[in-house]
C-alpha cells in the first residue's frame, strides 16, 4: 500500500508540476480558456497530491535520509516543505482571483505562485530519489 501511495503521489504532483508550465506556455500564446482548464486541473491534481501524502503520512512513519549527502537533502526537504506551506494559500488566492476575472491582481500573483509551485514539485522529485 505504501508504494502505492507513493506513486500515485508521485505521479499527481509531477502531472500538476507540468500542467502549470504548459499552463504559462498557454498564456503567453493567448489561450486563455486552455490556461484556465490546465491550471484548475493542475490544482485539482495537487489537491488529491495533499490528500494522498495525509493518508500516506497517518498510516506510515516518515523515511530517514541515511546518503551521505544530508545537508543537500536537508537544505531541500526545508524549502520544499516551507514553499509548500505558502504556495498552499498563494495557489488558492491565485485561482481565486482568476476565477473572479480580477486579472490584474491575478497577473501580479501567478508568476510567483507558478515558480513556487514548480519548485515544490521537482523538489518533491528529488526527496523521493534522495530516500530510494
């Protein structure tokens, strides 16, 4: 069941991390209908991510680093875990605001929310291979 979690974890915050790219590309191309389906996807694939890593963490203790590498691993399981904290209220407020077509703020907000967030998701990569 573990390993399970995990994929499936694996493969819901990797896919959000790649809709959020494809959803910029789309932007700057003008598909502003496209952008919107690709990042409310994205937030609906992050939502079941944080779903499946509170199952995953009531159910299972956490794995120790035991590389040879810990302060690199401890730098990014750190600012995985802190981004991932903010980007949780940015990414809710980023959609809010283009849900309620308040643009202008949304454009301001969205570049920074997007970075964070494909920041947490490749760091989340990298802790996943630094523990396997």
């Amino acid at each position: 069941m573990y390993e399970v979690l995990t994929l499936l974890s694996l493969i819901t915050i990797g896919l959000s991390g790649l809709l959020i790219l494809t959803g910029l590309v789309l932007i700057k191309l003008g598909k502003r209908e496209w952008h919107k389906k690709a990042m409310l996807t994205a937030s609906f694939l992050a939502l079941i991510f944080v779903i499946l890593y509170l199952i995953k963490s009531s159910i299972y203790p956490p794995k120790k680093y035991m590389g040879e590498h810990k302060e690199l691993y401890f730098f990014i399981l750190w600012s995985h875990t802190i981004l991932a904290i903010i980007n949780f209220p940015l990414a809710v407020y980023t959609v809010y605001l283009g849900l309620k077509e308040k643009f202008e703020k949304h454009r301001k907000i969205a570049p920074i929310t997007a970075m964070v967030w494909i920041y947490v998701a490749v760091t989340g990569w990298m802790i996943y291979f630094f523990l396997h």
